[in-house]
C-alpha cells in the first residue's frame, strides 16, 4: 500500500515536458538528475515527434516545455522548437535553462525568434559567490544574470526555480530581490530531493526549523512585489499565510520511467487527520530518516470530511473491496458519461475515480455488492468495448453471485455503463497511454555499483 | 461474517482466517493479527502466501530440514490458521509460526502430533488450550537439540485491542511481549504516544529517532503493532506491499537472493498483502535493528 504520497504520480495534463538531454555545463551541487547525466539519454527525437504530432490531433497539451540537462547545449534545440511551433498545438513553448547561454544575445534572440514564449530560469543564489559556488561555474551567476535581462528586453514571459538547500537557505529573501528587475511571472522554490544521495551525506538537506521560517521571508517579499510564488514539496502547514503556494503538481514528463522510480516518496505522520492530507506530500523519506517526523512542527489542518484512504500504489486494477477507494473526482464531464446508468439499475454510482491512466466509475448495488467499469486510453489491447475514446473493461466485482438475480443485474449494469459511454463519448477525451513511452534504448549502460545506496540507518554515529 | 475469538482487532476482532475469503485459487489470506483481506488482484497464476517462505528457507540452505515438518503442519493443525515468519537476526535466523486457536482447543496437542516425527514441543508445557495464538520458533539450534523447549501463548490484553505474549517452558511462564495494535494512520495518535513512551528510546531527547523507529517507507501499511518486549521495542508494518516488501528485505539485509526473488516474481506477488516487523533499540546516539521479520501466510 503505497500511497499517492509515494509514489509520486504526475497529474497535470496541461504541460508535456520533454526531456531532450542530460547534458549541462553547470554541475550544481543538488542536481536531481546528475547521476542520470551519466547514463540517460533524452528522449529520441522520433517519440518526440510522435507526441507532437498526437498532441496536433488531440490538443491534449497546451504547453510543451523543453528541459534536460541544459537544453540549451543541444544541437537539434531548434528541430524541437520548429516542429512544436509548426504543429500549432502549443499555445505555449518553454525552455527550463541555467539562463547562461542566453547571455548571448544573438542566441536569445534566436530561440524567442523561433517561437518560444517562455524561459524558466533556474537561479539558486542570490549573488555570484553563492550562485557559482552552488553550479561550481565561477561566472555562471554573470552569465545568467545578462541572460535574464536579455530576455526582459525581448519581452518574454519569465519564471525563475530556486532549489531549497543548505547552500541557499539563509538568503532566500534576496534571491527576490535580485529577480524582480526581470518582473518574473512567477517565482517556483522546489525543496531539494535528493536522488541518489538519500543519506544526506552533502548535507544539503535543510532542517524545517531553519528553512520554513526563511522561505516564508522569501515569499512575503514575492508578495509584496506582486510576484506569484508555487512551492513544491514543503509542507503546507510551515508555509503560514502563504499555504495556498504550495503546488506538488508536475507535468507529463516524457522521460525514462526509471526516473521516477528513483524519485523520493513522502509521508506525513498526520495525514490521516489533515484536511490537505490528500495533496501536501508533507515530508520525503530522506528526510523523516534525518530529521524525524516533525510531528510536533506539523500543524494539521482540521479536517472536515472524513479522511479515505487514498487508492495506493499499483494504481487501479485493485481488486481491493471499498476501502481503498480514492478521493472523487469532481470533473462533471468524466461523471457525465454515466450519469443515469445507476438509476436504472437500482445502484448507486459510489465513487468516480479519474487518474492518469484510467477512469474507474464504481458502481454499488447494495448488500455489499460493487462492481467497477474501467476507461483506459483506447488501443488495440484486449477490452471488452470500445468507445471513440477509451477502452473499456469491468472488475473488482465484488458480491455473492449466488444471491437470486444479482449476477443478471450485475451483468445488465455493466452492460449498460459500457453502452452509455459508447454512446456519449464524444471522441478526444484523454488517458494516458504513454507509460513505456520511453523505452530501454534511451538509457545508457550503467554500471554495476559495487554496493547498494547507503541508507542512513543511525547504526552510525 | 468472522468467527470472531478473543482478540480485539481495530477493525473487527482477531478472526479465525478460516473465515477468511477464499481467493480465486483457493487460499484464504489474512494478516498477522489473523484478519482476513482479499487480494489485491486476481489471484490466477500467482504465488501462494507461502512461497516466500519456501525461497527464505530454500536460501538459507534450510528447506530440507523443515519443509516435510512445515508441510506437516500446512496439510494438519495449520492450515487457514497459520502465519510463518522468517527472522534475520544477530543471532541466527529462525523460523517463527503462529497458529490462531479461535477455539481454543488443545491446539499444542495436536502439534506435537504432527511435528512427532521431527520434533519434541515444549514436553514440559501442560496444554489447557488457554491461549488465542500458539507460537513456536525454530532454528539450527532447536534442530540439533530435537525439542522446542517453550511455547509462546498470545492472549488478549487488559486494554482493547492489547495483546499479551507469554513464554511458556520447563523454565515456567514469563510474560515478553505486550503488543498494541491500531490502524497506521487514522489511529496515529493511539500509537504515536504508545511508541514513545518506550523504556528502550529516549525520544525525548532526540526527536529525530522517531525517524528511524518508524520507517517511512514502511509507514504505508494497514497496521501497526507496537510491541514492547524485554531487550527491545518492536513495530509491525501489517499490509505492506510488494514493493515495500522488497526495499524492506533489502534495507535489513535480508538474504540477496531472496531480495532477488521478491523482486523477479513481482508480478506473481502483487496480490498479496505482507507484514514486516523490525525491532529496535538505542545504543548511545543510534537506533540499531536488532532482528527484523517477514511475515506470510502458510
Ligand atoms: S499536517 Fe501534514 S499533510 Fe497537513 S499540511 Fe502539514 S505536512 Fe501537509
């Protein structure tokens, strides 16, 4: 059973990010992806043309942003810009940089030129010393600085990232002050995860006590600039006022899967009692095995709905009975495909499950008896229907089906559901289908470690 | 509807898992405290609830020595009634089993009848089937003495939902365990005092310890039991996953091989639900793991 909060499940069908490669110039000291340099490869160009082209006939994305490494060093840069702008299904293209190259002029010029709109410019220090120190690239905080107001006076949208570390934590609040001239739209603080290095060993790992009340600082200034701030995994309850920054959401990422695998996964001691219990990640596993569980810091927010265990782990496809039900989806439209289905069978519709993958509509006909109808994205797997947009299955029936007559409702509310949807589907309605997308001939070889992550354990002193 | 015993559990009492439903391959699986749970997926072509343990033994080079006796008790007294747990301790690994009398029936009895031919069972222990879990603990030792000198009896507890573990031998009966046992989240604040109130740990002066006492990556479980014996405390993650299973067997320095096999049969597994027990002590600054345990269905 693990939790929507282990494994951390990219939801936002707005923005498709594409990892083009793992190469960069700076070596900053928290990179999250740094081992990956060594043996990821971005994405072929080829799975990137198809996303593209499949976002042309299905708008599923607005934005597309490009990200590496530093993608900025990469030679196609400009075949990934032109076939994004040329499919005109991006409303908007972005590049997430280190900014130094955009130094250039020319260069900046060039890339907005080519059709992208927005630059999210990763900024760790407030000054040279600290920058550079963190990229271990004496001039880099020049270079991005000289970018930054290059591309203010090209007029682009500008979003900054700041990773939370150790290395950044006291001065959080003058990296503000150092941004605003650029007017950024907003600014983004990610609190450091740590990859590979979960025993904190760079301890770069910044204890809640000191971070929170400096982040804080951080975002009352932003505030009061009329800059918006999202911060990402810091707990909701430590960021005071400012609660309603807090934004855990990621994109699609068309990425290695493995990457993910390696993400850290949270916990937080008081979940169950916490009205945001189901959206703040609260505290990653590295740093519960640090620092503790905070429990006395974390402030729950009362709840005022029972908490529900959330649907963990292997997603759907549970053959688990009603408690491991997730939260409701509250999208009309997803409802709207079954909307009446029940009542004509005497049931009740429980539950409408929207996740990445799938939509589950759970269907409940009393004395303990539930079945769910499944949507997966539509393919050429075996289903049991097809509609414009899905596959469609049922399972997880749970009932005695030696009670009279409830196998024949059963099987006439499946059939029902099924025919309904088939019936109002309108086409182009979105799952995601992509998972291997990526696949094995986009990692490198890596090398076999002699022994596994150390784990800080407390066996040592 | 449960055969409900003598036991509270948070949910419903501690069950007979011969109540517990059948899965599509005929196995009733349930957990520690012996509630039932059905299995997370379809259950056609994957692994027993004892699989794991045929590996556990077969990598420790023990399965000749105990399968026949095992397999005596999962065809006889055991079966739907009994969990099996593998311990990698400081010590030497042992083999622990749990066998639920809902009944309470003379229940050693009927195990020293079918260990007969491989093992004595706490000769010394007059059986008056007053106990709601029998327990016994295996090991190279008990092998080459031939004789299971004690028995542990479960019993249910002065407070709800408590249990009480007693040690019963030629050496008389000594209480070792008392256990707590509530839903891992919704009910962290009935375990959370009862962890930290540990004569073993200070947690009051270092509150980072709670970090390596109860271990995130297991924190996503159904249960947790808080145990309290003599030399150690002890948590049981009740409900974990096969994933969790995995880096669990991993990170307490489970056999490889078997962290290989968890891991290469994942899908043959992912059906099943799994308890794991770590216990734990301080020793000056550090919080050391003195044995930890895997628990399945037999
Ligand atoms: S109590 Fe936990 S879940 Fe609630 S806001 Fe704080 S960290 Fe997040």
């Amino acid at each position: 059973m693990e939790s929507y909060k282990g494994r951390f499940e990219p939801t936002r069908f707005e923005d498709l990010t594409v990892t083009v490669d793992f190469h960069c110039h700076s070596a900053c000291r928290f990179c999250i992806v740094q081992e990956g340099m060594n043996y990821y490869k971005g994405v072929p160009f080829e799975l990137y043309e198809a996303a593209v082209a499949d976002n042309r006939r299905a708008k599923r994305y607005r934005r597309v942003t490009f990200t590496g490494g530093e993608v900025t060093l990469e030679k196609r840069l400009f075949d990934y810009i032109d076939i994004a702008r040329d499919s005109q299904s991006f409303e908007h293209i972005r590049i997430q940089t280190n900014g130094r190259l955009f130094a250039d002029r020319a260069f900046a010029r060039r890339v907005v030129d080519a059709g992208v709109d927005e630059f999210f410019v990763s900024l760790h220090g407030h000054d040279a010393a600290t920058q550079d120190y963190i990229s271990q690239r004496p001039g880099s905080f020049d270079e991005a600085i000289r970018g930054l107001e290059n591309l203010r006076e090209l007029g682009v949208c500008i979003l900054t990232n700041t990773v939370l570390t150790t290395l950044n934590e006291p001065t959080l609040a003058a990296i503000v002050d150092t941004v605003r001239p650029f007017a950024p739209a907003r600014m983004e603080w990610w609190n450091y995860l740590p990859m590979e290095d979960y025993a904190d060993e760079l301890g770069l790992l910044s204890p809640m006590s000191e971070l929170a009340p400096s982040l804080r600082e951080a975002l009352a200034r932003a505030r009061d600039y009329g800059i918006e701030s999202a911060v990402k995994y810091v707990p909701r309850c430590l960021l005071g006022e400012h609660g309603e920054s807090q934004d855990n959401t990621q994109p699609d990422v068309v990425i290695v899967e493995e990457f993910y695998d390696k993400y850290p996964k949270f916990a937080c001691i008081h979940e169950a009692a916490c009205e945001h219990g189901d959206t703040c990640l609260g505290l990653h596993h590295p740093y519960i095995t640090k620092f503790g569980w905070e429990e006395d810091v974390l402030v729950p927010f009362p709840r005022a709905t029972p908490w529900r265990e959330p649907e963990y782990g292997l997603w759907v496809g549970s053959d688990r009975p009603g408690e491991g039900t997730a939260i409701p989806t509250d999208q009309p439209r997803w409802a709207g495909l079954v909307v009446g289905v029940a009542e004509r069978h005497r049931a009740r519709l429980a539950n409408v499950m929207l996740q990445r993958r799938a939509c589950v509509y759970r269907f409940e006909l009393g004395e303990g008896a539930t079945v769910d109808v499944l949507l997966t994205a539509r393919s050429e797997a075996p289903a049991l229907a097809r509609s414009a947009s899905f596959n469609l299955q049922y399972r997880n029936l749970q009932a005695d089906l030696s009670a009279p007559g409830l196998r024949e409702r059963l099987s006439a509310l499946v059939e029902d559901a099924i025919q309904t949807v088939i019936a109002r589907d309108p086409g182009g309605m979105h799952l995601d289908a992509r998972k291997g997308l990526v696949g094995d001939d986009s990692v490198r070889r890596r090398p076999r470690r002699a022994k596994a992550l150390r784990v800080l354990d407390g066996s040592e002193p | 509807m449960y055969t409900p015993t003598t036991v509270e559990h948070p949910r419903h009492r501690l069950a007979s898992s011969a109540a517990a439903p059948r899965s599509a391959g005929g196995e009733r699986l349930f957990d520690l405290a012996f509630a039932p749970y059905r299995p997370l997926r379809p259950t056609a072509g994957k692994a027993g609830g004892d699989a794991l343990l045929w590996e556990a033994l077969q990598v420790a080079g023990a399965r000749e020595r105990w399968e026949p006796a095992l397999r005596a008790i999962q065809r006889g007294v055991g079966r739907g009634r009994t969990i099996w747990g593998a311990s990698v301790g400081a010590a030497q690994r042992t083999w622990r089993l749990r066998l639920a009398n809902p009944g309470r029936v003379r229940l050693l009895e009927a195990l020293r009848a079918e260990l007969g031919p491989w093992l004595a069972v706490a000769p010394s222990v007059d059986d008056d089937g007053a106990y709601d879990v029998l327990g016994i603990e295996l090991s190279e030792e008990v092998a080459a003495r031939g004789c299971v000198d004690a028995v542990s009896h479960y019993l249910r507890g002065a407070e709800p939902r408590t249990l009480e573990v007693w040690q019963v031998g030629s050496a008389g009966r000594r209480r070792v365990d008392e256990v707590l046992i509530a839903e891992a989240k919704r009910e962290i604040n009935v375990t959370l005092p009862r962890i930290k109130a540990s004569p073993i740990v200070d947690f009051s002066g270092d509150r980072s310890l709670l970090g390596r006492t109860l271990i995130p990556e297991l924190f996503a479980c159904r249960y947790l039991h808080v145990c309290r014996r003599c030399d150690a405390d002890a948590l049981v993650y009740s409900g974990i996953n096969v994933d969790q299973l995995t880096w669990f067997l991993s990170r307490f320095g489970h056999p490889a091989a078997l962290v290989d096999y968890a891991r290469g049969q994942r899908e043959r597994l992912d059906h099943l639900l799994f308890d794991v027990e770590v216990a734990y002590r301080q020793e000056g600054v550090a919080i050391v793991y003195p044995e930890t345990t895997l628990y399945g269905n037999l």
